[in-house]
C-alpha cells in the first residue's frame, strides 16, 4: 500500500512517516484491495491528531484519534482501522453464508433547523443497498447516498433512531 503523509501545524519528519509506512503496512494482511492511504496529521492545542482515509473498492475506510503524543494517536487509528476492516469482513461472509438480502423500512429521518455551513461533492458509484450501508457504517455517518444498482436511481440509506434501517427512493 502506498502511503501519503503530510502535516498540518506540524513538521513531518522521515521518522513518522516511516513508523507511519510501518503500522499501515500491517493493514495489508487484512485485505488485497487497500488504495493509497492518505494520511494527515496535525498539532492542535496539546493534542496529536492523526486522521487516515483508504479506500477500500468501493468504499472508504477513516479513521481519526488524537492523544497526547502523535505515535500513540497513530497507533490508535492503525488499531481502528483493523477493527473497521474486521467487520467489513465478518459482514460479508456472514451475508453470503446466509444468503438473505434484508428488508428496510422506509421513512426520513426530521430535519435539523439550521443553516448549510460545509458542501461535500463526491462521485456517486452504482452499489446494491447492502453495499450503501456498509459503506455509510465505515465511514460513521448516519446516512449514505448512493446511485442502486437494481433500480439505476439515486437513493438513499439511513440509520433509525431503533437501530434499523432506512431506505429513501425517490419518485420523479
């Protein structure tokens, strides 16, 4: 896996980079489809903040903890990552042992009042709604918008308030 490093309020020397090059790569083990890892890490106040984005296929895997010193906060995201990749797996096997799609309840979650403060824009790639909520649950959000593969529209998945799941279709 290739590893990009910078730093944000902080100098990053050859010596994290290379510890960070050296917890990354046991993440290999894990998976054969992890991309280029994109690693920032920065200084603010007193705490050590190490943030890690890798894409794995279709989805991406992040990962954010800070600490007192920076080589504890990485180790600490190497060790969330491990986690996040662990039930990405379970889930899969699990899936396909069972053979079973589950049913989602339909519904919206209410609107917050407020006003729009950040815009994301990300490419919107064809997955089914399973793939939607696993890659919403790796990335710790609690919705996911997504283009379905069975229908060809765009959707969205979302986390109810008891545990469950929702879908959101559109109708035009």
């Amino acid at each position: 896996m290739q590893v990009q490093v910078r730093g944000k309020n902080l100098e990053v020397t050859q010596a994290l980079q290379q510890y960070v090059a050296q917890k990354l790569s046991h993440l290999d083990r894990f998976s054969d489809h992890l991309g280029r890892a994109q690693v920032t890490l920065s200084v603010e106040r007193e705490n050590h903040i190490c943030e890690v984005t890798i894409p794995l296929g279709h989805r991406l895997l992040r990962a954010e903890e800070q600490s007192p010193d920076m080589y504890a906060s990485i180790d600490l995201v190497v060790d969330k990552l491990q986690r996040q990749i662990e039930k990405y797996r379970t889930r899969i096997l699990a899936r396909r042992a069972e053979g079973e799609e589950r049913s989602l309840e339909e519904g919206a979650p209410a609107a917050p009042e407020g006003r729009v403060v950040r815009t994301k824009r990300y490419p919107i790639k064809p997955m089914t709604v399973d793939e939607a909520i696993l890659q919403m649950e790796l990335l710790g959000h609690d919705f996911f918008i997504f283009t379905n593969a069975e229908t060809e529209r765009v959707s969205l998945v979302y986390r109810r308030r008891d545990g469950n799941f929702g879908l959101i279709e559109p109708e035009l």
